[in-house]
C-alpha cells in the first residue's frame, strides 16, 4: 500500500512541474466602425432595405387599400412636436412618406433628426380633409393654413412596427 502511494505522489510530481508554453496564433481582423442605431418598436436591422427607387416603384405602383411589406430608408423631415406619433420622410427627393407606427405602440424623439430605418406596411391613401388639418394643427400651422385645407390628398403612407434611428 506504502508503494501505490508513494508511486501516486512521484507521479503527480512529475506531471504537476510539467512546464509546457502554448502558443496561440490570433489574428486581428480589420473591423470598420459600424453604425449605431437606437431601437424604437420592433427589434428590426438594417438589412434588406429597398432602395429609395425602388421604393418609390413600389408606391407608384401601389392603387388605394394594396399594401407592401416592406423596409425602407429615409431622412427625417419633421415629427409630430406633440408626442412623437407621426413621422414624415424624404424617401427620394420628391414625394414625403407619411409614418405611424402600429398601435400607437412606441413614439419617435420629439427632436429626432437624421436618418432612420423604418420596417412595416407601405400603402397609398387618400387622407380626408379633417386628418390632414389635424396634423397641420399638431405641427404648428397657422390658423389661415389650415382653414386652407379644403380637398383630401393621395398620400404615400407607412406603418411602420420598429425604427432604427441612426445614432
């Protein structure tokens, strides 16, 4: 018994100073310093976003009451100075897109500004007068501006489930 024990600590001598180096091999790769968005809504990326021209195919296409899901990108140009529940965006340079998000579940900034990916349901509507005065009112028009809304308009519009809005 003496000598099972004896050759048991030999050997966990031996092995314990076993002075073994590794060595690792890493590689660094050359990362380029990403976008950063923050989240509103729906957890969304900023992959398989449709470009502005097609896009704008889309909605051109689009007769009132068809739908499209869809991805886009654009630029703020203005949000609802109330409480953030409406957005529009400058898609391509001509036509604004109207967004609302679904549910009234989640709200833009107040001052947001830049660009933003918004992901949901494109479609063309035609607004009523009433809708349209309202939203001249909630962004601050004059009195004479909104009493001048007097015909509905043909709207591209978007209802979006989750916003990236770049940091």
């Amino acid at each position: 018994m003496k000598r099972i024990i004896l050759l048991l600590a030999v050997s966990l001598t031996l092995f314990s100073c076993k002075n073994e180096s590794k060595i690792v091999d890493v590689s660094v790769e050359d990362t380029k310093p990403g976008i950063t968005y923050s989240t509103f809504g729906k957890e969304i990326n900023d992959t398989d976003v449709l470009t502005s021209e097609d896009m704008m195919k889309h909605y051109k296409d689009l007769k009132v009451g068809d739908t499209i899901n869809s991805k886009l990108k654009g630029k703020i140009i203005e949000v609802c100075p109330k409480k953030g529940c409406w957005m529009t965006l400058d898609v391509d340079g001509e036509k604004p897109v109207m967004v609302k998000f679904k549910d009234y579940a989640f709200f833009m900034p107040l001052k947001a500004k830049g660009d933003v990916v918004v992901n949901g349901i494109a479609f063309v509507t035609e607004t009523p007068v009433e809708e349209l005065r309202h939203y001249a009112e909630d962004a601050g028009k004059s009195a004479e501006e909104i009493a001048a809304i007097t015909v509905p308009k043909l709207e591209y519009r978007f209802e979006a489930d989750g916003v990236l809005l770049r940091e």
